[in-house]
C-alpha cells in the first residue's frame, strides 16, 4: 500500500491505498486505538481485487489531531467525510477494527450515503455509559502509560495482548512497530473518546444498510461474547475468526479476508463508482 497524504480545511490527513489499474470496489479501513495505517498490510495482499483506502487516525501518523480537546466518535466520523469526499469514494464498505468500529458507526448515522455496508471488527463499544471513576481509569489507562513507559517499553508489553497466544514473532513485531508510532496527544484524544462515548449511541436500532459484525475467537480485549451479543442487538450476522485474538486482521489475513470479500463483493459488485481527482 503506498503511503499518501491530503491537506483538507482541517489540516493534513495521512492514508495508505492500494489501488487497482482498472476500477474495483472500495474498502475503507479504520484502525483501532493502538494501531495506524501500517497495520493493514498484512491483509492488504489478502484483497487484490479491492481499492484499499486505510487512514492514520486524527492525531496518529502525520495525521493533525482533532480540534476538539475531548472528541467523540461524531468529531472523527466528520474529519473522514471530509477526506472521502476530498478523494471521491461515492460507494465504499467501511470496515472498523476495535475502536475504529466506533468511527464507522457514527459515520454511518452521519453519513449513510456513501455506505454500502458496514463491518464491525473485534468492535469496542465505550464505556460512555460507565460512572465517572469507571471512565476516568478508562481515559487514563493508556496514553499515561505511554508517557511513563516510553514508546518501546509500552509497546513490547501490550502488543502480544492484542494477539493470540503463540502468535507469529513478526506478527507482534508489526503490532509493536505500530505501537511505536503513536503520539501522546492523538492517543489521549482516542482515550477520551473510548471512555466518553459509546457505540450505542450511533447504532441504536437496526442499521440502514448490512452490516457484519466479525471477531477473533481468541480475542481477550473485545471478547466474542460481546460482539455477539452486539450481533444480536442489532440483528446482523455474526463470523468468527478462528485461531485469532484481538488484532483479528494481522492474526489470521486469510480468514479475515474472506470474510471481507464474501460480505463486501455482492453490495459493491465488480468496481465501484469512485474518482480519485
């Protein structure tokens, strides 16, 4: 995936795509709250039939941080409208990994027309619901350690968590080298949105358009008992990732993959109607 970069009013927003010589349907990739652009990878070569659109985050990568100072899911969801449009996307599938599945629900009630359909990857659904102490530790619990830790320390002690046990060493490389690109100030603001809001408040009914909801089943961060739960919420199929955890995308690419190409291809067909300008 080549690396790019667009200046928007809002500043400047940082993305990786692969793309195609002749028009194919468009995935839109939403990294979670430990991760960036890079991450996807991996999975990209799993989807050559696809335009890959992955975007570093506000405030990850060389991404400019949001304006506001405690952000909620909305805030990000308008900084991707912007960029899509910048780019021309008309019809895409919008796939959220964690907290990413945050994004793409609030971009979805914001935003439906450029939805095809929605997938909801080892979804985090906030703690916005929490009492005040349950969301301060929340808000505080990972960018404070970054900060005490440093960079190699934090990364080297989370990123097997995100995996499954027995994981490919280079696999939890790729997480720690994601890890080691963050930055204090975008991963404070994705902090507070995790603990402050939920992913209720966007999807509280039945969504406009398909939605999948899929999860690692070794995931010990988002557990699959959630997500079927949220599967059952919001009566939409539910798919396990065998052999996977958290990082369900970089565990287990082929699966994960599949599972992308079997729910994305019969809502976007052979090519989508995108421009890039």
């Amino acid at each position: 995936m080549d690396a790019k970069r667009l200046t928007l009013d809002s500043g400047v927003q940082c993305y990786r795509e692969q793309t195609r010589p002749e028009p194919a349907p468009t995935l839109v990739l939403l990294h979670g709250i430990s991760s960036g652009a890079g991450s996807w990878e991996t999975l990209a070569a799993q989807l050559p039939g696809y335009r890959l659109l992955a975007w570093d985050a506000p405030g990850y990568g060389e991404s400019r941080p949001l304006e506001a100072k405690a952000p909620r899911a909305a805030d990000y969801a308008e900084r991707l409208e912007a960029w899509l449009a910048r780019l021309g996307v008309q019809r895409c599938v919008l796939v959220g990994h964690s907290l990413g599945a945050m994004m793409a629900g609030a971009y979805l009630a914001a935003h439906p027309g450029r939805v095809a359909g929605v997938v909801l990857a080892d979804p985090a659904q906030g703690y916005g619901d929490a009492d005040e102490a349950k969301r301060d530790e929340v808000y505080r619990s990972r960018w404070t350690q970054l900060m005490e830790q440093g960079h190699g320390a934090y990364a080297k002690a989370r990123a097997p968590r995100l995996l499954r046990e027995g994981a490919d060493p280079a696999e939890i490389a790729r997480v720690e080298a994601e890890m080691g690109k963050l930055h204090v100030e975008g991963f404070a603001q994705a902090g507070w949105m995790l603990a402050n809001d939920q992913l209720g408040r966007y999807l509280t009914d039945t969504p406009v358009v398909p939605t999948l909801v899929i999860c690692g089943d070794e995931d010990r961060i988002t557990p699959p008992e959630d997500a079927r739960a949220l599967a059952s919420r919001l009566g939409a199929p539910y798919r396990d990732i065998p052999r996977a955890g958290h990082a369900s995308y970089i565990d287990a690419p082929a699966a994960f993959a599949a599972a992308l190409d079997d729910f994305a291809r019969p809502l976007l067909g052979a090519a989508d109607a995108s421009e890039t300008p």
